[in-house]
C-alpha cells in the first residue's frame, strides 16, 4: 500500500474488533475505532496505526462526521441478546441504513459488514438470525447503487478474549457433578478469529469480493456437547455434561433469559435450532481443537505451557495477524 488511507471500524472496540484493527494497522491503514468508553480500550493505543475516539455512533450526525475522510468502513456492530423489545431491528436493521446513508453522505464507495451464519431474513430459525439476514439484505441492495459491498457469515468465533469458549471455560471451573446443557447436539462449525480477520482485510482491495456474501468456519464440525468434552478433558475439571432434551432446554432458557446477564434466552434456543455449519465453501485453517489444547495455560494450569507456545497460533502482534 503506497500511500496511507483511513477506515472507519464500528463495533471496533470489541471481540473480532480489536483484533481487526491491529491487522488493518499493520497491513498499513490508519484506523479509527469509537468507544462510549475509551479508557477501556487503551490497548489498542500502543499501535501508531490506531486512533481511538470516544463517540456515539447510534447518533446519525456523530456518524457523518466519522465517516467523513474515510476510505473504506467495516460493521461490526451486532447483538446477540436484546435489553428492550425491538433492539434486534434497531442495531441490525436501522443502524444498516444509517451506515449507508453516512457512508453516501461522505462519498466512501467501500463498505465490508460482518453478518453471522444462518442469517436469513425469511426463513430464520430465530428474530437474529432474520433481523441479521434482513440488514445483510439491505446493505447489498444499496450495494446495487455505487456502494461496493461484502458481507461475512462466520460461525461461531473463537479466540482470546472471545465470549464463547472463554465463558464456557469460566463457567465450567466452578462447576461439580453435573453441567446441564441445552441444545447439545446442536451442530457448529467454529472460525479462530484469525482467519476471519485476514479474510476480511484480504477482501478490502479485491474486486472480485464486491457484492460477495462469503461463509467462514473452521476445519471441523462439533456438537456443543463435544466441545464442552474438550474444554472439561483439557483443563481436567470434575465435571460432566447432562445433555439436556428439548422440553429442559426451553425450560432452562425461559429461566436463565430474566436472570441478569441472559446467559441463555430462547431467542438462542431457536437459533441453535438451526445446525450452524458451511455449505460448500473453502473451511478455515486453525483447529478449534488445537486451540482448546491450550486453554489449561489460560487459565491457570502451567503443566502444559511448553506445548502451547508451540502449538498457539502466534506472531508478533495480538493474535498472530501480519
């Protein structure tokens, strides 16, 4: 890249977030990420590529200023649970017209937005899925009118400091006897946030990727009980998981969705109706079993950590992007 350009990252600030901005920063963009709350995420400072504002960007006129001098935007910005009935419309529905509107007014041609598998605005299995799949909806047909669309449909990510694994990890730790799981069979296919990301900025300057919607998953394909067996036989917990039949999966969600925190609602019930895996797509490299191999390391267990510096994904940045 001869010459530096801005991009705009909104939902920059989280997960997948940081991680993209540190390869954008290092493939040579100048980065801009917007927080409500910019002391939190001070660590994405120690990179010079990297700016990080304090802003509201659910404000219309917050965003038009954002965008204005950039060169390309990514949305990240998504929800899986809603705090207030219509939130799922709100963030990925009407913030996508936002998005476009600001990015029209600014005169930016480039936009890439992170969906999630399974999105599909009529047959859904859950309002994410569909709310997801209506937004993706919307992005592309505005993409028909001079904006250069991609979207991506991950599978479920993992990674450092993700929430899937991590938290199941957390939980699993305080745990004896039995776990009851909900949804066991349910099928995934899950993507290290590492591939996702040099998916996403490898597909910034590609042509070829306009108006693309591409699938991302991993190597191999798990039930989520047998991901759980991962973690339970890697960190060594004594603790087993009691696969939960659907009547006690509905039961356990309309139960932990009015507790604080919403581990579980049944707006996620019926989204792992849906077996969450690829069809007819090109599989990620990094195995999620590889991975798990060293979460004895993060959370305490030092037995094995020779064989998790050479097995982790790594380089010389926060997660092993170049």
């Amino acid at each position: 890249m001869s010459k530096r350009r801005n991009i705009l990252l909104l939902g920059g600030s989280g997960f997948i977030g940081k991680q993209l901005a540190f390869a954008l920063a290092n493939r040579g963009w100048q980065v801009t990420v917007t927080s409500r709350r910019p002391h939190r995420n001070r660590e994405l400072l120690v990179h010079p590529g990297i700016r990080l504002l304090a802003g509201n960007i659910t404000d219309p006129t917050s965003l038009r200023e954002l965008c204005d001098g950039q060169h390309a935007v990514i949305n990240l910005v998504g929800i899986l649970h809603e705090k207030r009935k219509g939130d799922f419309r709100r963030i990925h529905v009407d913030f996508i017209k936002a998005v476009v509107d600001a990015c029209s007014d600014s005169g930016i041609k480039r936009l890439l937005h992170v969906s999630a598998l399974g999105a599909d605005q009529a047959t859904g299995s859950s309002l994410y899925l569909r709310s997801k799949g209506e937004g993706e909806n919307l992005l592309h047909t505005f993409g028909q009118r001079g904006l250069q669309v991609t979207s991506f449909q991950p599978s479920v990510v993992f990674g450092k400091g993700d929430n899937f694994i991590n938290q199941f990890a957390g939980i699993l730790r305080w745990m004896v006897g039995y776990f009851p799981l909900a949804c066991a069979d349910s099928k995934l296919q899950p993507v290290y946030v590492g591939d996702l990301v040099t998916m996403i900025v490898n597909a910034i300057d590609d042509p070829d990727s306009y108006s693309k919607r591409y699938q991302a998953c991993g190597p191999e394909v798990f039930s989520l009980q047998q991901i759980l067996e991962l973690i339970i036989t890697t960190l060594r917990l004594p603790v087993r998981v009691l696969p939960l039949g659907k009547g006690l999966s509905r039961l356990q969600a309309l139960i932990l969705q009015n507790l604080p925190g919403k581990l579980f609602t049944m707006d996620n019930y019926r989204s792992l109706q849906t077996d969450n895996v690829c069809h007819d797509c090109e599989p990620c490299e990094t195995s999620l079993r590889q991975y798990i191999r060293g979460l004895s390391v993060m959370f305490g267990n030092k037995s094995n950590y020779d064989r998790f510096r050479k097995d982790y994904p790594r380089s010389g940045n926060p997660e092993g992007y170049s």
